[in-house]
C-alpha cells in the first residue's frame, strides 16, 4: 500500500515543488514506486520533470473533471523515472468547475483509489494556498509533509497550515497526520534561521527531519533542464541533501510499517 503524502504549505516559495520533483527522483533511485502528481496550476512540478507544460495533451485537469481516465494522464519521467500526472493552468479551470460538484474535496481520492496500490509513495505538489485542489490532496493523503523555510513569516505561514489540518481532520480526513516537518531554504550563517530552527524543534520534536536543506544555486538551477538535482549535479550540496532527506523519508515508512526491503537501498543502512 502505497503512502500517500501531500506536500504542502499555504506560504510560497518554501520549496514545495522542489521537495516533491528532488524526493521522487530520489525515491525512484532507491528502487520505489513513485507516482508524482502535479496539483499546481504553475505546472512546476512537470516542467521540472522534463515536460514541456504547453504540449500536454491530457492532464490532472482531466482526471479530476472524468474527461480523461488514469491511464491517459499518467506518464513517465524520462529525466526522473517516476510516473506523474501532470498539470498546466487548464487546471485553475478545473478548480473552477469543480467547485459546484457534489463530492468536490474527495474526488482525487476516489480516482487514485484503484491505481494506489501500484506505488510505494505518492507524493502531491500542493499549490499555495488553501482551496479545492489543496482541499483534495489533504483528503487524498495518509499525511502531509511540510516543507518550512527557516525565517519569522514562515512560523506565521505554519501556524495557519496546522489550522487547516484541524479543519480537514474534523470534518473530512480524521486520520490525516503529519509526516514530517523539512527545513528548506537553510542558511546556517544567519542568526534568524538558527533560531527558527531551534523552536521548530521544540515544536515538533521528531516530526522534524534532521536534514537540512541549504539554499543551493544547483537547487535553483535544475528545474530551468527539466531535471531533479540529482540528475543535473549529483554531487551538489542540494543534491546529497535531498537524497538524505529520501533516506529519512524511507525510514519514517518503514518504521509505519508501510515499507519492506527494496533494490538499491543499501546505502540506508
């Protein structure tokens, strides 16, 4: 069974997108079953996966609207090796007519249904802001994963995040729980950072991945090639930071006993 994981948060520009294309390709090399789903309108997640976004044919938009089935919409990455269902801004329309459907929120979650079984993880591109499309991977999802830059309005960001959870919980998904919680964006040299870090910390204990993500140019830079860090500079700080941060993740599974031995894992243990 696979874990299903929506990796949002309702502030921008804290990584989500890289987080979900760095740890798909990086789950994919472990030998996993990884299905990628692009939620964003921005189509970030499939440009960064090699895809050109104006040259789709079907995509999420589709699926979630019963024009086009599963099977139609899902392809793989070449440059990464995992499935995903992509998306472009045919989606914001969707979005649009989607909100005066009976069954709105729980739409994905029906249509992965039948699929979910082929994968090992499932990894949902939220996009920045809470709305039907957020409100479908919440429900779709096992847990979230919260990708937190370590700066004063990203607390502020987290804090209505986890309101938005409580919300889900009590009038839709009771067992959605929290993953985990990834620093992203991290600078050691300022003082800001280091301090946000340290009541992350404290608040979450060891929901809190001990990886840290550093600002990274190859981080930055991978996406404009279509490709996940790994592929584009393996040997980048970024890089060996998300492929830690994977490890982290694989544990976390198997301590949920959702994961058995895989090929290419060695280097977990």
């Amino acid at each position: 069974m696979a874990w299903t994981l929506a990796i949002t948060n309702q502030k921008g520009g804290v990584g989500k997108t890289t987080t979900a294309v760095n740890m798909a390709a990086a789950l994919q090399s472990f030998g996993r079953r990884v299905l990628l789903i692009d939620l964003d309108p921005q189509g970030n997640a499939t440009v960064s996966s090699g895809f050109d976004k104006h040259q789709l044919g079907a995509t999420v938009a589709e699926l979630l609207l019963d024009e086009a089935g599963f099977e139609a919409v899902c392809r793989q990455s070449e440059t990464g090796g995992y499935d995903l269902l992509p998306a472009n801004i045919e989606l914001a329309g969707a979005e649009f007519q989607l909100v005066s459907r009976i069954g709105r929120e729980t739409r994905l979650k029906r249509l992965l249904a039948p699929v979910v079984a082929r994968y090992d993880f499932v990894l949902i591109d939220c996009p920045p802001a809470l709305n039907t499309l957020t409100l479908n991977a919440l429900v779709a999802a096992d847990d979230i994963l919260i990708p937190v830059q370590c700066e004063y309005f990203a607390l502020e960001g987290l804090s209505a995040l986890l309101e938005t959870v409580e919300q889900v919980r009590s009038a839709l998904h009771p067992e959605l729980g929290i993953a985990g919680v990834l620093r992203t964006l991290y600078d050691a040299r300022n003082r800001l950072a280091l301090d946000v870090s340290e009541q992350l910390l404290q608040h979450f204990g060891d929901k809190l991945f001990e990886t840290l993500i550093p600002r990274n140019v190859r981080l930055a830079e991978a996406p404009s090639y279509g490709l996940a860090a790994m592929y584009y500079d393996k040997t980048s700080v970024g890089a060996e930071a998300y492929m830690q941060a994977a490890r982290e993740l694989v544990k976390r599974a198997r301590k949920r006993g959702r994961l058995g031995q895989a090929t290419g894992e060695a280097a977990l243990s």
